[in-house]
C-alpha cells in the first residue's frame, strides 16, 4: 500500500485496518475520510 505521501506533502493517514474472512483488507483513512477494500487476484 503506497501513495499516502507525494512531495513532502501527506494525501491520506491510514490509522486502522481490518482482515475480512475472504482475505481482503479494510483500511479506514482520517485524512481523507474514507475506507480503502485491498484484494489480491488468484
């Protein structure tokens, strides 16, 4: 997971995460006031 940071300047503050039984990820986001879902492909 990359792209919080571009020139010196912050764009996200990822602060907390949750593992979902189907192997993705939840992160919640305070700057941006989102929640970000990462999954794999097979």
């Amino acid at each position: 997971m990359t792209g919080f940071v571009e020139n010196n300047t912050y764009l996200g503050r990822p602060v907390d995460f949750l593992i979902l039984k189907d192997g993705s990820l939840l992160v919640s986001d305070d700057h941006a006031g989102a929640i970000y879902r990462i999954s794999y492909g097979k």
